[in-house]
C-alpha cells in the first residue's frame, strides 16, 4: 500500500494485491457537521478526477438519505447534505 492523500476524513491510497494489479482504495470517516461533510465530498472529487483503475470508497460517511436510516441520533441531516455528493 502506498498513501496518496490523507486528510482529518479520508486516506487514499494505492494497493497491490497478490496478482500486482494495482487499485486505489478510500477509506472515510466523514465529520459530524455539515461544513465538514462538504470537504468531504470535495475531496473525494478532487480524487476521482484523473482516476484510471478501480477505486473502492469504504467507510462511514456519518450521513443518511432517511431518518429510517438512524436510530436515536439527533444528528439527522437528511437529503440537505447528501446532494452535496
């Protein structure tokens, strides 16, 4: 594995397996607050320009589409920030 970026949300990187073939993978742990979250998706854009190989994005995104998603948050932030993806 070689790191590519990182930040205080993310780390890239690009990762070899077995059959040397090489693939990039992100791992994410998206920020609570909103103006965080639209760094997040910066970012992550940011990384996806340019991209040639297979890119896994895994991780919590600290967000949902529903209420019906979560239970007992009061953190809900719903389709407001999701289209900021």
């Amino acid at each position: 594995m070689e790191v590519i970026r990182h930040s205080c949300q993310l780390v890239h990187m690009r990762v070899r397996w077995r059959d040397n073939q090489a693939w990039f993978l992100t791992m994410v742990y998206g920020a609570l607050k909103v103006v965080g979250m639209q760094t997040l998706w910066d970012d992550l854009f940011y990384i996806s320009n340019g991209l040639t190989r297979k890119w896994d994005v895994i991780g919590d995104f600290n967000s949902t589409l529903s209420t019906t998603e979560s239970i007992g948050s009061c953190n809900f932030h719903g389709h407001h920030v999701m289209h900021l993806f």
